[in-house]
C-alpha cells in the first residue's frame, strides 16, 4: 500500500507545518525505484534506502536492536547496543521495527527485513554528513514498513548527541541529498547539474558527456578563466589605489613609460585578457553540441498522404506506434516516438501528410494537421522527406514546399533546418514499381536520397546508417578533443557547454572583456570602467560555478531531482 508521506507523524509538528525545518535535522528517501514509490509502480530485487544526518547512526541502531531502547540510548535489561557496521563495508544484518515496543510485554521487537548495510561517516560521504545505506528487498512491504519505522523514530530522544535531543528524523525533499552535498562543499554547481543529466541519462552518449562534466573538467575551465580576470581586476585595484603615488610615478619614469597617457598601466594585462576573450568566443562557436546532445534531436518525417511517413516510423521504432491506413489523412496529430541513434537521443515525428488544402476530402481537421506538420518541420534538426516512387515529382514538390514555407515562418528559432545538408529524402515503395528504381530529380542530392520499401525492408539499413550518421554529425566535432584555446587549463580537454545558462553566462562574460578592451586603450581616464568590466565579466563566470548568486537557479535545479538523490 503507498504511503502518503503527510499522514506520517512528522507532517503533524508544528515546525513542519510552519516551514522550520531544523538544519540538523536527520534526512531519509528510497533512493532507488520500486518498492512502492510511487503508486503503481512494481517491486524490484533490492531497494536502497538512504539516511543522511547528524542521527543517521542513532537511527541505525534502533533498526538494529532487536530489543526497545531506553531514551539514554541503553537497551533493556542492560545488553550491549548493537554494534555498527565497519565504515564503508557491508554488513549483512537483520532490521526491526521499532514501532511495535507497546508496553514491553513483547519480548523481542518484529523483523521488518534481512538487508545490506552500509555507514559512510561524515565528511567523508556524498553529503559530508553520516550516511546509511539500507539495501533491503524491494518489495513494497518491505520498503513501506522500513520507511515507517524511520518515520516513527522522529519523536524518539536520545541523549548521544549531548543533552536529551529528538532524532528529528523526517523524509526527505526532492534533491534534498545533492542539496546537502552542494551546502558542505562536496559538489559544485557544474557538477549538480550533471549528476541531475547523469540520472536521467537515455544514451550512451548522454552519459558520456555528463560523466565527462561531472568530473569537475568544466568547472576547471570556468574556475581557471574567472582566476585569471581576478588577476587583472586585482592588477587594476592596484593602479586605482596608488596610480597617482609619487613613487610609482617614479618607477614609470625610470621605466620609460612616461607620457604614454596611462596607456601601458595595464603592462602584459591586456593581451592575456585578449587571449582569454577568444578562448570564450571559440568555446561558444560549437553549433550547441553539447545542448543537442543533452536534450536530444528532434527529427521530423514529412511528405505527401499516403506516401509511407506512418509505415516508416512503425518499422524504425519496431512497433505499431502509427496507424497505417490507405485512407489519406489518417494521420492528423504528430506522433512521437523515441529512438536511440548511435548514442543520440533523438524524438521521430510522424507527421500528417500535406497536400493542397483545396483537394478533394480535405476537411478542417487535416488542415490543422497539416498546419502542425509544417511547425514539426520548422522546429526540427533534421528532416525526412517521404516520396511515393511512383509519384515523384509530386511528393518532392510537396516536402520543398513545406520545407520552405518552414523557413518562411521561422524567425529567430536556431533549430529550424536552414540547409540541405539536414535533409534525407526517401522513396518509398520501390516493391510497387516495375522495372528499374526510379532515378532522383536532377536537384536531389545522391548522398541524401534513399530508394527504401517498407513493405520488404530493402535499403532500410542504408538510409538508417546514413541518419545516424547526420544525427552524431550534430552533436559531436573532432576537435571536441583537442581543442588548443582551451588546453591553456590543465585538465579540461573536451569541456563543452550543455546548458544555455552556461552559454548566457559565458556570453556576456565574452562581450564584457571585449568591451574592456576598447576601454583599456582609452589610458587613466578609463580605468574605472575597464576594470568593473573585468569585475562583471569575473561575476558571470562565478554565476556559471556557484561562486555567486544561484539562488535561484538552485531552487529550480534541485526541484528537478528525484527524492531519495
């Protein structure tokens, strides 16, 4: 039975209910699927539940101790308390359920499950706090009655922490974990948001890249680019304060930088910030891969009615996903199925056929259709045109068009296909056609056009191969690798932006340091403003890492995570 977690005895307290939550309060979730966590949702093997808090081990023993405790944290009848597992190493134990103590007429406490349990003391631990980790059966009698009796532990006392203290064991909030992990320094803003990609990576290459992230090699990069601003900033702090001393005019006479205007008080400042200019500029200069990557391509199937759009989505999804019908217009909403290519995640949208809205039988609802069919298009990364190769003069004039009329429409949208390099044309039912496979239009490209039957299966593995290809094309670059403007930090080769609050940051911090440069050449009488846009381009870097004002982005954030990470 699923357990409404505002009927447990916590959403009583006060405090809760007035939003005083207690910052050493003692935190627990499943943090793995099944085991009831949801309504619906079917029993796995082991389930994992965590508990993390200054009462995480407190909390441990009275799951393990087979007897009531006494609030001095004794057991009856004077035995020794149950002994904790050795930090880091599983230890096969058997879990009671505290709630059932009554009025000690019970000799021995009722099993609740026989688990692997784990302690990470603090701070050496995801959250830098105590840790628990209950690896029980995934039942959902068993994860429900352990998530009770940790429940019912909260009004518990104990005297371990100095002082008699309740547990102060309550469930945790979505994300509430990484929150933890973030707040005592064991994770970086970078590295919350890939751990939260990470989790609900679909492809091998979105898990890749998060990995490649999560390793701290993006930090390192914003980290070493805002070092190197706070130099210069610190550099022009120094001129500001003592640029008018009699000593340092002195030091600049001797120099031979005298009458220059105040053009040299930035010295070798100036060409490091160039250099550090053009690294963010080619940094930005990478087509979003690393956003296409990390939320997937969207490729949209267009063409004629009737021309094969609904079989081919069918056959590349291996499943009936599309009603196929000889009737045109069958389809009149888009129809989405995902597909794994090469790595890439990637959405394929069935599309309803698009035809002159003045032909026979055409009524207002496939004209909606067809509407939506063009918005497909204009919102895809890559399109397929589906032709009858009996009718290819027609079906081609119709993908153009549509095409076309995408482009038209489309005004500010980066993703809209603006090239034939982002177009695979088919022709489709070449079991149909006697004699030879029908030749191309002249203004066909070769590479782009696939002869195909749905019906046997005959070139499917040619244009498929060809579509995973143009898809990696899109998210993925050589010199990803080996990029030099970013090899000057040590340890970020491959470092890629995968948010667009990444990219916003980097940005503005990129036309800051160019607006210092024009600023820089200007001598004394700009020193002032050179330097506060060193100071803002610093600040957006320290947006990006967590140095600076994320509130917000930390509420959204951690409002995405799954409770029980």
């Amino acid at each position: 039975m699923f357990i409404d977690p505002s009927l447990s005895p916590i959403a009583q307290d006060d405090n809760v209910l007035n939003g005083q939550i207690d910052e050493d309060d003692t935190i627990f979730a499943l943090s793995s699927g099944g085991g009831g966590a949801s309504i619906g949702s079917g029993a796995t093997a082991v389930a994992v539940i965590r508990i993390s808090g200054p009462c995480a081990f407190v909390a441990l023993r009275e799951l393990l101790s087979p007897f009531p405790l006494h609030e001095d944290g004794e057991k009856d009848g004077g035995a020794k308390l149950p002994k904790l597992p050795k930090a880091r190493m599983a230890s096969l134990r058997t879990l009671y359920d505290p709630l059932n103590d009554g009025d000690g007429s019970l000799p021995q406490r009722d099993p609740l499950d026989s688990a692997l349990v784990l302690t990470f003391p603090g701070p050496n631990s995801f959250t830098g706090e105590d840790i628990v980790e209950l690896h029980c059966h995934g039942s959902r009698a068993v994860v429900q009655g352990v998530l009770s009796a940790l429940s019912g532990l909260h009004f518990r006392k104990t005297n371990t922490l100095g002082g008699m203290k309740r547990l102060q064991l309550r469930p945790a909030d979505p994300g509430e974990f990484t929150q933890r992990a973030y707040g005592n320094g064991k994770l970086g803003l970078v590295e919350v948001e890939a751990l939260s990609d990470l989790i609900v990576a679909d492809t091998s290459l979105q898990r890749k890249q998060a990995l490649r992230q999560f390793d701290g090699r993006l930090s390192r990069l914003y980290l070493g680019w805002r070092e190197e601003l706070i130099k210069g900033l610190a550099h022009a702090e120094a001129v500001i304060d003592f640029g008018d001393d009699e000593a340092l005019d002195a030091d600049e006479e001797e120099d031979g930088m005298e009458g220059d205007g105040g053009m040299s008080i930035w010295g070798t400042i100036r060409p490091r910030i160039s250099s550090l200019r053009q690294a963010m500029e080619k940094h930005l200069a990478d087509a979003s891969r690393g956003e296409l990557l990390r939320d997937g391509l969207r490729i949209a199937i267009v063409g004629r009615p009737n021309a094969g759009k609904s079989s081919l989505l069918n056959l590349l999804a291996g499943r009936d996903a599309a009603i196929v019908s000889s009737t045109p217009g069958t389809t009149r909403d888009v129809v989405e199925v995902i597909l794994d290519l090469g790595g890439v995640r990637c959405t394929l949208l069935d599309t309803a056929g698009v035809r002159e809205e003045m032909e026979e039988g055409v009524n207002d609802i496939e004209v909606e259709g067809m509407r939506r069919a063009r918005k497909a298009a204009r919102d895809a990364h890559l399109i397929v045109g589906v032709v009858d190769a009996s009718d290819i003069e027609r079906g081609l004039n119709a993908v153009d068009e549509l095409i076309d009329g995408s482009d038209d429409e489309s005004t500010d949208n980066e993703s809209s296909v603006t090239n034939s390099k982002n177009v695979l044309y088919v022709l489709n039912k070449l079991d149909l056609v006697n004699g030879d496979h029908p030749s191309p239009a002249d203004e066909m490209d070769e590479d782009s056009t696939f002869g195909i039957s749905c019906s046997t299966n005959e070139g499917i593995d040619a244009f498929l191969s060809s579509l995973t290809e143009r898809a990696l094309s899109l998210v993925s670059d050589e010199s990803d690798l080996q990029n030099s403007s970013l090899a000057s930090v040590e340890g970020t080769e491959g470092a890629v932006i995968t948010r667009a609050r990444h990219r916003r940051h980097v940005e503005a911090a990129a036309d800051a340091l160019a607006r210092f440069e024009d600023l820089s050449g200007q001598g004394y009488m700009a020193l002032d403003m050179a330097a506060e846009e060193l100071r803002l381009a610093a600040s957006e870097l320290g947006r990006i890492t967590g140095a600076i004002d994320v509130e917000n982005v930390l509420d959204v954030l951690f409002a995405d995570f799954c409770i029980g990470k």
